[in-house]
RNA sequence: GCCGCUGUAGCUCAGUGGUAGAGCGCACCAUUGGUAAUGGUGAGGCCGGGAGUUCAAUUCUCCCCAGCGGCACCA
C-alpha cells in the first residue's frame, strides 16, 4: 500500500451494514466515525479495517471493509487492557525514572508488564501507581502512532537507557514495520493498536499483584518485578470479576480441607500430605472407582519397591535425564557416634521412585513373555516421590509425595491403535463419572532433552497421531511437550469455574523396554521388543481430589462424601429414635454420624451443611411416634418428611459409586 | 531455586520496646428447642526458629525456616 500515490483517489470505505461511504482521499477512524455520528465518535476504541484491528488515527488510503469497533465489541477489551498496560507504564516511568520497561502483553482476565529495577516494586507502590494512572487518564493524552526506522529506534532506546526494548528491536524479524507510540511525553515500543487517547481508558482497572518474573522466561536471565492488573470496559465488569475472583478463593481447597477436616501439611514434611480420616474416605472411595474401572478394562494391579539402586535408575535412564527430581538415599547404617557424622558420604545409592515405569518393566521381564500373552496391562497405585522445587508447592495440587493412578501397557506395534482407542474411553467416561464432561485433547511432541533416536520420534509420533485420529477425539498439539522417551497425549479437563487441568495422559515408549531388556517371542519365534505404553486418568490422587474439591466446592457427590448424613434430634427426648435410624443407616451401608448435641435444632443444623454434609437426618416426637425422618438436603432451605425405611433406602441408592454407564 | 509479602490461641485476626487480646471452636453449668449461631463460666500462647541492639524484644536489626502470590519447573 502506497499512501503517497493514493492521496488523490477516491476511498470507498464499506461499513457492516453494506453501506459504503466514499472520501476524497485517505480517512482515518476517527474522522469516519465523526462523519456517521457524534454518538459513535464518542464511542469508537479502533477500527477494523479489512479484519485487522487499526487505530482510529492511522489513515485507510484503499477501498476497504471497515468496522468502528467500540467498547461493547470483545475485541475492545483487548486494545482496552494493552492501554491499560501502557498508561500503568508511564505511570512507573513517572513516578520511578531509574526503571525501564521491558513487556507488557495481555493474559486472561488483563495484562501484565515487566520492568527492570533494582529495587522490586511493593504492594504500597501499586496505590501510588494506580493513583497515577487515573491521573494520566484524565489528562487525556493524545495516543500517536509512529513508523520509525529500525537502526534509528534501537540507537533512540539505547541512548535513553531502554536497552531491554533495544534488544526486543534488534529480535524482531527484518522487514516488520517498527512502530512506536507517544502519549504524552511518554513513548513506546508497540504494535499497537491503541486507543486515540488516554482518556477513553476510562476508570474500570484494578492492579492485583507485584511478582518476580526472568526476563524472556528463563531461569537464567535477570529477574524482573512484574506488576499484574486487570482492566474492563465498565466498572460493573470489573466489579464481576472481583466477585469472580472472590468465588474462586472460596473453592480453594486449602481452605476447604480444613474446614472439612480432610487433610494438613506441617513443614515437616513439606510436600507430603497428612489425610484425615475424612479425606481419607475419599481418598479411599476414589481408588476403590478406580480400581473397578481398571479391573473391568483388563488391567492387573500390581506393587512394586519404593527404594531401588542408583544402578537400576541409570540403566532406565531416570539418572541422567530426571536426577534432579529425585530423593537420593544412601544405603548405610547411620553412624550412633555423636561426634561423627551421621553418614560417611562412601555408601551406595538408593533412591525414591519418581515413577513406576521402570519397575512395572522388572515385572514383566519376569518370566517369558510370548506375542499372545501381550498386551499386558499392569496397575499400579504407585506411590512416587519427586524433589520438587520449594517455590512449586501448592496444597495437594503440587507434592513432593505423589500417588498416581498409573498403570503400563505392553503391547506389540500393532495393538498401539486398539490400546489407545480403549484407554480413552475409559478415560473419557471416568471423567463424565466424576463430573467433568469437557475435556481436550493434545498431543506433546519431541522435547529438547529426550533419548532414543530420531527415527525412533518419527515413528512413534507417527504412531501415536494414527491411533489418536481412530479415537475420534479432536486434538491440538503441544510442540516440545512429550517425555523425554517418548510423545504423549495430554488430557486437560475444565472444571466448574472454567478452567483447564491437565490429568490425564498417554504416553508412547519405544524406549524403555528396549534399554531395560524387555522382550516377548514373536509369532516368528524371534524377540522382539514390546511397545511400553505410560498412562494415568486421575493423574496423582492428591491433586485430583484437590480438583475434585475445587470442582465440587466441597459439595461432593454423595458416593464420595466424607459423610454422608448426620442423624440428629430435635430434643434430648428423641435421642433413642435418633440412634436408632443412625443404627439403620450403618447397617444399610451409608457413612453416618449421630449427633446428639446439647445444642438447638438450628445450630446442628447450620454446623453440619457448612461441614458440607449432604443429608441431615432431623427426628423429634412427631417423626418417632410416625417411623419417619426429616430430611433436609445441602443447599436446600426445606425438608422432606419422608418414610424411614425409604429415606434410607433413597441414600442408598444415590450413594452408590458410578460404574461408567451414568 | 528466583522475586515480593506474611508468620500472635485449634481457626480467622487485633495489638504493644515493660513477657498479650477478640470472635468462632473446645470444656463445664443452665437451658429441651422443629431446620443456617440459646445464655453463662472457664481452660488454652516459647507472639515461626536462631543471633544481635537494649536495663528490658512478641515489637527494632540480621540470618534461617515455613506459608502465600508469581516466575521457572510440572502430575
């Protein structure tokens, strides 16, 4: 596009409508805007010109499809939040000249923008910050944007000190257009587009939180201070999302675990979980599902060593590839002398399981395995350690001690498509048992530090996609994602709230069988290696319950309810009948508890449902003398007087586990 | 591991250079009630750990540790 030549042409500018509005030469947003209506002038945020997103300044010199975007549009809210981000900047440079900025893209929910200082900003500095924006936004600085020449622009950003965007410059691929915007005396580098000036920002963005973050993403490079914030097109949204978030933390489970008295974690132990008998009944439900669902899909469940040899990990490659994961334990007697030290540092290796694989391998080479025994499909609830980093612990979403809901598929080439059509089924129908339709799907590739040779990646990738196409399942992919043996496909269910997890998985090993001598003897008499597939449903059960409990708010369903109903009288009068119904509900198989408190209806009441207890059994004198129970269900407000025997029997029923067909 | 913030009773949190307080919970007493808090009394704390400054440190300084929010890593 030539806007030299084109100046004296007409341009035809063609809006949404169809109308088409013709000018005697270039025209920009706002002045197209201005020519359609005051109303639209002062809410046009950019222009869509031919789908590209301009800014309402930037001249159309050709005939064009065009659309005033305003604040309503949801691309609105993009250009909205990047402002938001350069206001905060200038805001930063202002107030603390010694920082240089560095980048500031959008995130969910509004955007972000590193700086480099010596000194991290402090939650204190947010105030002052966000005070300063306001005030840059009343100022209503006029946004311009400028093509400036690249040599010209790094010397500019070197000579004042910019030399983060100096380097971003020099890194952009030749031949892209450098643009630079002003507001105020205040300038960047950026593609854009903007607003036509501060002042259209408006006043709905909050700063949420200063962090450290590396410079480029790499653990290597100097850290930043980050300052995170959120923007919106009107108060109101903004206040939706504070409520938003607000709702989230009261999911945390963290904090429901504690309420709900299902587990701790002390500095002891860091990393590892201590489960209370509540959550331990989860804990235990879920397995007991999961364990039925293996059985009935062909799989053996098995158990195998926590501690192995240093040796055995080098041979499966685990030393070289995964060491730094790993507790490492010597095999030595500790020394009971008080002034030596406890250990002499000379002893052979030990070290704690990061996984299962190489182990599951062990037992299969035991025996010989013949191409009609395969596949073979060994389980385990493999309990693995992983010395993760301290900054990575998170409740039971992210331990040190972790049990996986693992299990090994060893199957010849040509089972690879059938195995992993099966696996997905299952997987797809404990996710719908549990609560989680959505799901996606994708599949990692190669990563940078793998073993195995590159044919072997070719074909294994090969492999996997072909079985992946016959699941049906759409997918994407995850470039650089797989294990270092091998590609995989990931599972990443979205839970109540919107959003992802990544739990499931599936992973094609040609590698570890062969490096651990794992073989059976083909139809042609020779040996051959089998193909090692590596897959989990749950993942690990801490971080899926934690799932669960975020899912479910705590609510969980009945079958995996710590417990399931509490029996409770009116008054003290009552306290036999209560025992026994509470009597017949453990006969009956159902988790209750009897609560004979000296404490009024509407206490118990109200202490058992914030103890999330689904069913509250109340008798008094009226239920007694008619063999009835009130019930009253969480989260209602009313209560059911309802036969005792059928009450029972109704809990029963709807606390049975799902078996795949729900 | 890196950056920042935080650490006081079982939980949620006040507070002070002169060794601590509330609400809930817990125990006991009274109360016997109809579906989200009955009233009273009481017990309960090495103020995260260690060093330093000070006549005196929970409070100020430094060093650890842990938790939290991110980053990096990742199930």
């Amino acid at each position: 596009m030539n806007e030299q030549t084109s100046a004296h042409n007409p341009v035809n500018l063609r809006l949404p409508d169809g109308s088409v509005r013709t000018f005697d030469g270039p025209v920009d947003g706002t002045t197209l805007a201005a020519d359609i209506g005051p109303g639209l002038l002062k809410a046009a945020v950019a222009i869509k010109v031919n789908g590209e997103t301009w800014d309402l300044s930037r001249a159309i010199s050709a005939d064009s499809d065009v659309a005033i975007v305003t604040k309503k549009d949801a691309e609105a809210l993009d250009i909205l939040r990047h402002d938001c981000a350069h206001i905060m900047a200038e805001a930063v440079q202002e107030l603390f000249p010694d920082t240089q900025v560095t980048i500031g893209p959008n995130i969910t929910d509004g955007f972000f923008y590193d700086f480099a200082r010596d000194k991290p900003f402090t939650e204190d500095d947010l105030i002052v910050i966000e005070k300063r924006m306001h005030e840059i936004v009343a100022r209503d600085e006029q946004i311009i944007r400028e093509e400036w020449d690249r040599t010209d622009a790094i010397a500019y950003f070197k000579k004042i000190g910019e030399l983060y965007k100096a380097e971003i410059i020099e890194d952009l691929p030749q031949g892209d257009t450098i643009t630079v915007y002003r507001q105020g005396d205040w300038l960047d580098l950026c593609r854009g587009p903007h607003l036509p000036s501060t002042g259209k920002l408006g006043d709905a963005f909050k700063l949420m939180k200063v962090a450290g973050a590396y410079w480029r993403g790499d653990s290597k490079n100097a850290m930043l201070t980050r300052i995170y914030g959120t923007c919106w097109a009107d108060k109101k949204a903004l206040k939706a999302y504070l409520h938003r978030l607000e709702e989230a933390e009261k999911r945390d489970h963290r904090k429901l675990g504690r309420e709900m008295d299902l587990f701790h974690l002390q500095e002891e132990a860091q990393g590892s979980v201590f489960w209370h008998p509540a959550g331990y009944t989860m804990w235990l439900q879920m397995e007991k599902y999961i364990r039925a669902r293996l059985t009935e899909h062909g799989y053996q469940e098995i158990k195998t060593p926590q501690l192995l040899d240093s040796k055995f990990w080098e041979k499966s490659g685990h030393w070289a590839k995964f060491r730094e994961n790993m507790f490492v334990v010597p095999d030595e007697v500790p020394s009971t002398d008080e002034d030596a030290p406890v250990l002499s540092g000379k002893a052979k290796l030990m070290a704690l399981k990061p996984m299962n694989c190489p182990a599951h391998v062990q037992v299969f080479n035991q025996g010989t395995k013949s191409y009609r025994d395969l596949p073979i499909r060994f389980a385990e609830f493999g309990c693995c350690h992983r010395n993760e980093a301290h900054g990575a612990l998170h409740g039971l979403m992210r331990v040190r001690q972790m049990t996986q809901d693992d299990a090994h598929i060893f199957c010849r080439e040509d089972q690879i498509t059938s195995e992993t059509v099966n696996f997905c089924s299952l997987l797809s129908s404990v996710y719908r048992d549990l609560g989680f339709p959505e799901f996606k799907v994708l599949l990692a590739t190669r990563p940078d530090m793998r073993s195995g040779s590159d044919e072997s990646w070719d074909l294994a990738e090969a492999r996997l996609e072909a079985a992946l196409k016959e699941t049906g399942l759409d997918y994407d992919f995850a470039p650089g994602e797989g294990a270092f043996y091998g590609p995989k496909l990931e599972f990443h269910l979205s839970d109540a709230i919107g959003r992802t997890w990544q739990c499931g998985t599936l992973q094609l090993d040609p590698n570890t069988p062969k490096v651990l001598g794992a073989t059976y003897i083909g139809e042609d008499g020779a040996k051959h290696a089998p193909v090692m597939l590596h897959r989990a449903v749950l993942g690990t059960l801490e971080r899926f319950l934690g799932i669960m409990i975020e899912h479910y708010a705590g609510r969980m369903p009945l079958w995996l309810a710590p417990t399931q109903a509490v029996v409770t009288p009116i008054t003290s009068s009552a306290d036999g009948y209560a025992e026994e119904i509470y009597n017949r509900l453990i006969a009956a198989g159902v988790r209750a508890e009897l609560d004979l408190k000296n404490e009024k209806i509407n206490y118990k009441v109200r202490f058992h449902s914030h103890r999330k207890v689904p069913a509250i059994f109340v008798v008094g004198g009226r239920e007694e003398e008619d063999g009835t129970v009130s019930v009253r269900r969480l989260g209602s407000k009313h209560s059911n007087v309802q036969i005792a025997s059928e009450a029972i029997d109704a809990l029963v029923a709807e606390g049975r586990m799902p078996n795949g067909t729900a």
